[in-house]
C-alpha cells in the first residue's frame, strides 16, 4: 500500500474511532449504546480474520450481540449495508457458529462458547471482572472509549490493526 494511502487511512480511522465518540450519557444512556453499537460495526476493518473464519469467501461478516437485547436495534441500523472487505455485515442476537464480533452483555461465561476461535470478543465489563474480551469498553470522561488485549487477539488468531491499537486507552501487547 503506497505511503499516502496509510497516511489517509490513519487519519480515516481516528475520525472515524477517535472522534466518534461524543459525551455518553452514563453507562447505559442511549447515546453510549449508539456509540458502542458504532465501535462494533467499524472494529471489523481494523482487524484481520485468518481465512477459516469466513466458511466460504462470499460468507456474510456477522456480529453477534449475547446477553443483552441488542442495543435496542440500534446495532443493526449500524450494520444496514455496510461491509468489511468484501463481506456484507448480518446481525445474530445471540451466538452462533459464525460470528466474526461477538457482543457479550453481562454474562462473562459467554465468552467459553468461543474460546479458542477466531472471534473478536468485545465487553463492556469494570476493571474488577475477572476476565473480559479482547476488546472492552471504558467510559472515560464521560466518553465511550475502549482497552484492548491484542496477547489475547493472538491466541484467537487475529490480528489487530496498530492504527486501532493506538486508539486504546489501554493495550495489551503480544509476547
């Protein structure tokens, strides 16, 4: 990719992430559930999936919300005809086989129905949780903002753009 394009697609992606994220209004005000519901939909061109996690090339990019109702439908408004690479964004609320995102609400044993995958977890769970996803969401300063743990993405065979690590509040690198 030329020099210029990364440059762009640098700046792209902290409009994109980094400005995205106005003031919440608490932890489950309706704008912070439209700006997490935005996070899911846009994390998906920032990390790169291994080829057995699409069963076919034309397969679907599908994001699974579990444990919570969905944000409302306002997840699947964020995904109304977008796409990541050449796979168009479905919505499951619940989990399924092939998610490429999944959503866990609460319930951190969700999280098991994945292991060892290729899925990107994300949560939204307090410093104190005894595990999170790869991705969880913080809200600082009264704005959505999220940590990540890339050892973690490793170990599910996927890799995390820097440009979106760079955005973390927090990041765990590999080793």
């Amino acid at each position: 990719m030329p020099r210029w394009a990364r440059k762009i697609g640098g700046v792209a992606a902290a409009l994109l992430l980094g400005l995205a994220a106005p003031p919440a209004w608490g932890q489950a005000g309706e704008l912070a559930i439209a700006v997490k519901a935005t996070y899911l939909v846009k994390f998906g061109s920032f990390v790169v999936w291994p080829a057995e996690a699409f069963p076919a090339p034309t397969s679907p990019f599908t994001i699974c919300t579990a444990g919570t109702d969905g944000f409302g439908g306002l997840i699947d408004r964020a995904a109304a005809g977008q796409i990541v690479g050449d796979h168009r964004i479905t919505v499951r609320h619940g989990i399924a086989p092939d998610c490429q995102i999944l959503y866990v609400g609460g319930d951190i044993s969700l999280l098991d129905a994945v292991a060892n995958r290729p899925v990107l977890t994300v949560t939204d769970l307090p410093d104190s949780a005894p595990r999170k996803g790869i991705v969880n969401f913080v809200v600082q300063e009264n704005h959505v903002r999220f940590e990540i743990d890339d050892r973690a993405a490793a170990e599910s065979g996927l890799r995390i753009s820097s440009q979106l690590m760079t955005l973390a509040v927090r990041a765990r690198g590999r080793q």
